[in-house]
C-alpha cells in the first residue's frame, strides 16, 4: 500500500490516503447497504478531494467487481466492520 498521506480540507485530520479511502467506502456501505459501491459515488462520498483513478484503484485491490462500463460495481472483500 501507498505511504502517500492525504490531509483533510474539512476537518485537517491526516492519515495514509489509501487507509482513509478505504475507511470511507466501508462507512459508506455500512450507513448505507442497500447502495452499490461505485467509483464516482466514492468520489463525492470522499467530497471530490482525492481523484477517481485513486479510488478505482482501491477499489480493485480490496473489493470484489460485478459489471461493466457505468454499470460497474465492487463489493468488499476482508471486510471487518
């Protein structure tokens, strides 16, 4: 994983960006189950501050893909909610 940090405009918290996306998308599915986990949900999820190809990137590494083009979607995978 990236040891790259991310630092938070909103709330100036700080933490390895790819340890922080992934905490918001598992918030997201646990608020929120009846929704699929897409990429550009993600994306404004995360409030537009870190880039698409990022998150797909996440999400390849740590979920499961269902479909294709605009109708792609990811389950988790390992989760421990």
């Amino acid at each position: 994983m990236s040891k790259k940090t991310f630092l938070c405009k909103k709330c100036s918290h700080s933490g390895f960006v790819n340890d922080i996306i992934l905490n918001n998308i598992k918030d997201y599915s646990i608020l929120f189950p009846e929704r699929k986990i897409k990429t550009l949900d993600m994306y404004e999820w995360i409030g537009k501050q870190v880039s698409t190809a990022i998150i797909h990137r996440i999400l390849q590494k740590n979920s499961k893909r269902f479909g294709n083009g605009r109708a792609t979607y990811y389950e988790l995978i390992n989760s421990y909610f």
